[in-house]
C-alpha cells in the first residue's frame, strides 16, 4: 500500500464528516492537503532527504507544526513502541498515520479546530 493510500484511508473522516477536499502533489516531495473554507492542513514529505512536516494555514495565520511539543507522550509513545530491531525491517507507516488521525481527532473533539484551523 503506497503513503498516497493510508493517507486517504486514515484521514477520510475529514471528507467524509467534516466537508474538506483532498489534493495530493509531488512537486519537491510529496504533499497532501486536507482543504475547507477556512483553510487547510499539509502532510509533506520528501524522503529521499529524510524530510516531513505539517503545516496549516488560516486566517492569514502559516504555522509549522511540532507535533513532539503538541502531543509529547502519544509521539513519544509511538517511538517507544516502534524502536528495535525488528522496526528496521517492518512498515511503520500505518501506525505513523493512525496516530495522526487520533491527534486531529483528539483536536477537533476537544478544541473543534486542527492546530487553530476551524472546523
């Protein structure tokens, strides 16, 4: 299963219940974009150089998100449990992506935004 599918499947609630679009282009790496009115959220990445944020933007407002400082013990949780030999030859990219989806689940549930983007 390529990025391009988790992400679709993992974040579809965003289409799904909330009304976003999704645009996905691969122009210096691979960004994926949840969209509404108010403005959106970007999932990029360009592993060749080992590179990824998350950015969003609203309001006149462009912030880079930290998630290590937003979420500390569920990232810190997940790179717990996916440390070790065994993670250097399994697919952790599934698990990455569902810890993404609760974070924003857990964002819109709690402050009915993601990282300040209204809902």
């Amino acid at each position: 299963m390529t990025t391009l599918d988790i992400i679709k499947n993992k974040l579809k609630f965003l289409i799904e219940e909330y009304g976003f679009t999704f645009e996905f282009n691969n122009d210096r790496g691979n960004h994926y974009v949840f969209n509404n009115k108010n403005g959106y959220i970007e999932f990029y990445e360009w592993k060749q150089f080992n590179e990824s944020a998350i950015f969003v933007k609203y309001d006149m407002i462009s912030k880079k998100i930290n998630l290590i400082e937003e979420y500390p013990k569920v990232v810190g949780q997940f790179y717990k449990i996916h440390k070790g030999v065994k993670w250097l030859f399994k697919d952790e990219r599934n698990d990455y992506w569902e810890m993404i989806a609760k974070i924003i689940a857990t964002e819109i549930n709690n402050k009915k935004s993601i990282f300040g983007l209204k809902i």
